[in-house]
C-alpha cells in the first residue's frame, strides 16, 4: 500500500465561504466596540446595536457552518483539527454572549458582555490564523 499526499482543494472552489464568513468577523468586532461604547455612555442605543450585531453575526456564521458542513460532505475541502475546533468555540461564545446581551441594562454587557464579547473577537482571530495556515484544506 503506497502513501499518497491528499491534493488541496483550491478556495475558490467555493467562494461562498468566505462570503459568509465576512459577516460574522464584522458583526462580531463591532459587538465589542459596541460593548465599550455602552460601557463608556450608558446609552441603552449601543446596547441594541450589540444585540443586533450579535443576531446578524450568529445567523450568518451558522449558515457559515452549514455550508463548510455540506462542503465537508461534498469533499471540496478536509476538516482541519484546530480550526475546527476553534469554529465551534465561537459559535458557542457568541452564542452564550447572545444569552447574556438578551438581559436588560448594564448587568447585560458589563462586566460578562464585554468579557465574551473580547473571547470572541479573540477567538475568531485564532480562528483566522489557523484557516490562513492551512489555506484551501479548511
């Protein structure tokens, strides 16, 4: 039995995926920075923007997983271990984040909103890192 190195999928097989990921990468900084804002003005308007930010952001990374999903199943790319990983962590934050931001007034952003809010920033950047190292295998 010869061993054969796997051939990597070009990205732009399928450009969808980074259609979709832009989104949540987006929405989810402007969440912190919306976050700081409330916390820096007490203006109950960047509390909404959060929440609405977290939404959008929330809707378009699961339909971000959805498509790596299908693409997976498709055998346009392989699963990688740590951006996997690092994937589901996020939508897991953000989505617990979306949880705590569902809370009225202060109590729903400071100090928890804004400490998962800068996990998931954090994360989705460990996650862009992993993704860039393993280009066109996602």
């Amino acid at each position: 039995m010869s061993w054969q190195p796997a051939t990597p999928v070009p990205a732009v097989r399928s450009p969808m995926i980074s259609l979709l990921g832009s989104f949540p990468i987006a929405c989810f900084s402007l969440t912190l920075a919306a976050d700081i804002a409330y916390w820096q003005t007490e203006n109950l308007m960047w509390l909404n923007f959060s929440a609405w930010l977290l939404a959008v952001g929330l809707l378009f990374a699961s339909l971000a997983a959805i498509w790596w999903l299908l693409g997976l199943l498709l055998g346009w790319w392989r699963a990688r271990g740590w951006t996997v990983v690092l994937g589901a962590l996020v939508l897991i934050v953000a989505f617990l984040n979306n949880l705590v931001h569902a809370g009225d007034g202060w109590t729903a952003v400071v100090p928890l909103g804004i400490s998962l809010s800068l996990l998931t920033v954090l994360l989705m950047s460990a996650l862009g890192f992993s993704a860039a190292s393993n280009r066109g295998q996602i």
